[in-house]
C-alpha cells in the first residue's frame, strides 16, 4: 500500500524510548534515581511532538482512533492523541491524479519529454476486424473520499489502472480499426470513462474520473507505411467529394438561374405576341369599321399607303397600262439623287 504520510507507531515510539533509557543507563552508571524522572521528561517531549500534524492545502486528513475511523480534518494544524492512539493518513483530494498507458513522461514541464521504451505490451491492442493499433492513452481522477480510497482495496491505483486498461481493450475490441484510427476515438474515450466510472462505483472505492482521453493512435511501425497510403487515399477521396460538390453548388444554381431566366424571357415574349396581336385585331376592326362606311374611299387610301410602304423599297419600277401596249419604266430618281448627294 501506498505510504499516505502516517504518524510515528506505538512500537516507534517505545523502541525510541528504550534506547534513550539504555544510554542514560550507560552514562549515569549508578544514578539509577534520575533514569525514571529522564525517561518521563522524554516521553513528555516525544508526547508533545507527536501531537500536533499539519494538512496541506491540496490534502485531507484520515484520522483513526485505536485503528477504527474518527473523522476527517481539513487543511491546517491539528492535534492528536499521540503515543499511537491516533493515527493519521494525509491524502491528496484536492489534486487531479492521472495514469499513462503505453508511454511514460520522463521529464514533465514546458517541453516535456515521453518514452515508450518496454511498454510495447501495454500499447498493442486488438481491433474487432482483427487489426493492431498502437494505443496511448491517459485517466484522469480524483479521490472522493479519502477514507474508502485507502482502506477500501489494497491498491486503489493498480486496481484504477487493472480495470481502465480492461475497459479499453474491450472498447477497442469491439470497433474496427478505422473507428479507432480516426473517426470513432472521441465517442470511444467517453464510452470508456462512463463504463469505468461505473464499474468503480461498483467497487466502492471513493474515486471521481475526470477524463479518459487518447493521446495518440497510430498502426504499428511495420505497417504505418501501407496504411499512410490508405489514409491519403481516403483523404483523396474525400477532397474530390468536396470538389464535386463545390462544382454542384456553383453549377446548379447558375442553370436554375438560366432556366429562370429563360422562363421569363418566354413569358415576356408571349405577353409581347398578344399584346402585337390585339393591337392588330383591334386596327383591323376600326379599319373594317371605315371601310363599311366608305368602301371606295377607304380602298383608295389602303391602296395609295401600300404602295407608299412598298415602293421605296424596289430598286426598278415599271408602269404599264391596262392593256400591256406600252411600258413606262420609272427611273430610280430617289435612289440617284442619293447617291449624288454622296
């Protein structure tokens, strides 16, 4: 068991005080009269010394009373019944304690440096599709109560790490390699840490687990080449996705919009047609209306505003009379005299 900073024992304090009762002996020789009075002032000074104890900040006192549990005692001096009838263990409560798996810290402080060196056993762990990983990974826990952490188990520590170590191989165990590699390690570590907080709860030993967190997952060295390459090859994968739907996201709103745009561009000419066509319809109607009215008129003045439409555009035109005999042709004058005015 872990030394959690104990008093001086009774058998302590009685080898101390015949030792002391030997070389007063030795030295006073026949004075055999001043040896009690000698031995009660020491055992006094010892009583005194071994009555008061200091708690820490970051620590809580067990005090037990003829080996039974008394109570509990706070930061600051307190005093005991000394001579072994008191005894105090000093416990760390008020720090977060934390366990390496498959590596250790060697040097812990700005740059701190890890080894790895016999802890291969340790690391190695066997995926649910039959591959190994490379596993580091770290608890972090704090003591609830003091008096359960030490005299609940004989070795609260090896029994934390004994069963997180069990917990996540089983976790790993139960996933494949990918999940552990890279997708699945945040939802496997909270997994771990509500089982294990579970399962020590069952034992009853006083402990609070803060976090379980991976530190590292890697395949092991003979294969981490091959399986680079099946890593960058899903990266690969993944950014050609990311490509396609970039190019989607960029190309379907621009042929919707297009579509859209064709869609109106359709409306306003049929809109255009139909409103051209009633305007016909109606000219016509008023044009029929004039023409009931007057006929001869109105099929002169349509006749004489055709040809005014129709005969700037010929380039010749012939005149002839109603019995074909004669042809007059009509020179181009307008277009001559522009091409003079050129």
């Amino acid at each position: 068991m872990q030394d959690w900073g104990q008093g001086p024992s009774a058998d302590d304090l009685e080898k101390k005080v015949i030792e002391i009762r030997d070389q007063f002996k030795n030295k006073l020789g026949p004075v055999k009269g001043v040896v009690p009075l000698l031995v009660v002032v020491v055992l006094l000074v010892i009583g005194a010394y071994s009555s008061f104890y200091k708690v820490d900040t970051e620590e809580t006192g067990v005090v037990l009373r003829f080996g039974k549990f008394a109570s509990f005692s706070e930061s600051g001096l307190h005093f005991k019944i000394p001579f072994g009838v008191d005894q105090v263990y000093l416990v760390q409560t008020g720090r977060v304690l934390k366990e390496e798996f498959g590596f250790r810290t060697v040097q812990p402080g700005v740059r701190s440096s890890y080894t790895k060196k016999g802890l291969e056993e340790e690391s190695l762990t066997l995926t649910g599709d039959l591959n190994v990983s490379d596993v580091e990974w770290i608890v972090q826990f704090q003591i609830a109560d003091p008096f359960k952490f030490i005299f609940r188990i004989k070795d609260p520590v090896e029994t934390i790490r004994d069963i997180c170590e069990a917990m996540v191989r089983k976790a790993i165990g139960n996933a494949n390699v990918t999940e552990v590699l890279t997708t699945e390690r945040a939802q496997l570590a909270s997994d771990i840490e509500a089982d294990l907080q579970n399962t020590l709860n069952d034992y009853d030993i006083g402990v609070r687990i803060v976090t379980v967190k991976f530190q590292d997952v890697t395949p092991p060295d003979p294969v981490k080449a091959a399986f680079n390459e099946v890593n960058e090859s899903e990266q690969q994968k993944e950014s050609l996705i990311f490509q396609a739907r970039e190019q989607f996201n960029r190309e379907v709103p621009r042929a919707r919009g297009e579509a859209k745009k064709a869609l109106q561009e359709a409306e306003g000419y049929a809109v255009e047609r139909i409103n051209k066509a009633r305007g016909e319809t109606n000219r016509f109607l008023a044009l029929l209306a004039e023409y009931r009215k007057a006929p001869e008129v109105t099929r002169k003045r349509i006749h004489i505003e055709t040809l005014e439409e129709i005969l700037p555009r010929l380039e010749e035109t012939y005149i002839m009379d109603d019995a074909g005999q004669s042809l007059l042709p009509l020179l181009p004058l307008r277009k001559s005299t522009q091409g003079g005015a050129q």
